[in-house]
C-alpha cells in the first residue's frame, strides 16, 4: 500500500528519541480524537507536540501516514522506558473520524504489510491495552465507540485472512506457461517402462505438436506411472 512519510526531525527527542529498535510486535491505538485527521495527528506530533508520545503510523479512511522509521522505538505503550511495548513494537494509531470501515480496513492491510516485512506473526499483534491497561484502541474494544460491529474480533480476523485467491484469467495464464514449460521437456528414462504400456492400452497418446490436451499439474509420465504401478 501507498504510505506517505512525514518522519519527525531528529531534533524533537521527546517524540522521536533516536534508539534502535529491531520489532517484534505491532500495537494497535485509536486516536481518543473523534475528529482528527491522520494529517492532523501527523503535523502534531511532528510540529507541535510537547508530549513524550508517538507512534509509527497513523491511518485514516484516505491514507497512511509514517512519522518515525520501524528500526526505531516509538513512546506509545505506556509500559514504561524499558518495556516490551515500547521497546518492541510498531505503533500504529487509527484515527476515529470519517468512514470508521476504511480507516480500519487500511489499518488492516498497513498491519498485514508490516507482519510480512517484520516477519510478525497474529498472534503478535496487541492492543495498547495489553502492555498498559489503557482502554485503548477504544474504537475496536469498547461498546461505547464500536461502529458497525468493527471491533477487535473484526481486525484480528482480517489480519488473518490470506491473500484473494487468483482470477480465472490469472489461473488460465499460469496453466498456460506450465504446460509450456512441460511440453519441452523429453520424458524420464524412470517411466519408460509406463509410458509404453499406458500407450498399448490406450490410455495415453503422444503429443508431437505439443498440443494442449491436457488440464492438470500432473504430466502424462507421472500419470502412466501411478496407475500401472497401482494395477501391476
């Protein structure tokens, strides 16, 4: 997904304090703002903030916004200086204002990007409330500011789903450059012995032109030799 950065200067160490960090975990947070923008809480912690409180990223319903690198730890877990939290995890904060579904969902696939570069695992992904005891992110965990039945239960399943399955035409050209790649390849001198006695019995023909005459993984070889080894 497209991701805007917006990193913090070096010179504001209160938000953005410079120590390295190798992630482990991701942290999900909503904002507390029902009305700020992802812009909003950038240019904030960027530019105007006094707080020691950050995050990595921030996401609303039209983007996504990175203020600090991933390689660096960010104060968001309230698990203290030293805490896994803070010390281990990507922070990223989902605003609460607009079409609560796509600020979610683009949280959803910034998480799943991450998961795959960091190497995170689901089940590594937390709430603030869980290094804190903060109600926190409060849009995904408390009946008060749930939307649309979007809670936690939600994201954790989304994090989880795999990949669309390939279209038609995406399954069509992969079959497509398989057989290819198989028409030009010689048989096996393994299956000789198979091959001749599933051509005598009419099971198999050959395919001097290449012909496509076949729709499967499995080539003529492979085929030959199961069933005559099963029959035999």
């Amino acid at each position: 997904m497209q991701i805007k950065q917006q990193i913090i200067p070096k010179s504001r160490k209160t938000q953005r304090p410079g120590i390295a960090m190798i992630p482990q975990f991701i942290t999900i947070h909503s904002t507390g703002n029902p009305s700020s923008t992802a812009q909003n809480e950038a240019d904030y912690v960027c530019k105007n903030s006094v707080r020691q409180a950050s995050f990595h990223f921030v996401c609303d319903e039209k983007q996504v916004i990175q203020v600090i690198p991933t390689n660096e730890i960010a104060w968001h877990a309230g698990d203290g200086g030293s805490g896994t939290g803070n010390r281990k995890s990507i922070a990223i904060e989902i605003c609460e204002s607009g079409n609560r579904k796509a600020a979610v969902d683009n949280a959803v696939q910034l998480t799943k990007q991450l998961m795959d570069e960091c190497k995170i695992q689901p089940g590594n992904v937390f709430q603030h409330h869980h290094w804190s005891g903060k109600n926190c992110p409060r849009i995904l965990r408390d009946n008060k500011y749930i939307k649309d039945r979007i809670d936690w239960k939600y994201f954790t399943a989304k994090i989880r789903e795999e990949e669309e399955e390939m279209t038609q035409e995406q399954f069509n050209k992969m079959m497509e450059n398989y057989l290819a790649s198989r028409a030009q390849k010689a048989p096996h001198d393994w299956s000789e012995e198979d091959r001749k006695w599933a051509e005598k019995n009419g099971i198999i023909q050959g395919d001097p032109d290449g012909e496509k005459r076949y729709q499967s993984f499995i080539t003529r070889e492979e085929a030959a030799a199961m069933l005559h080894r099963t029959i035999k």
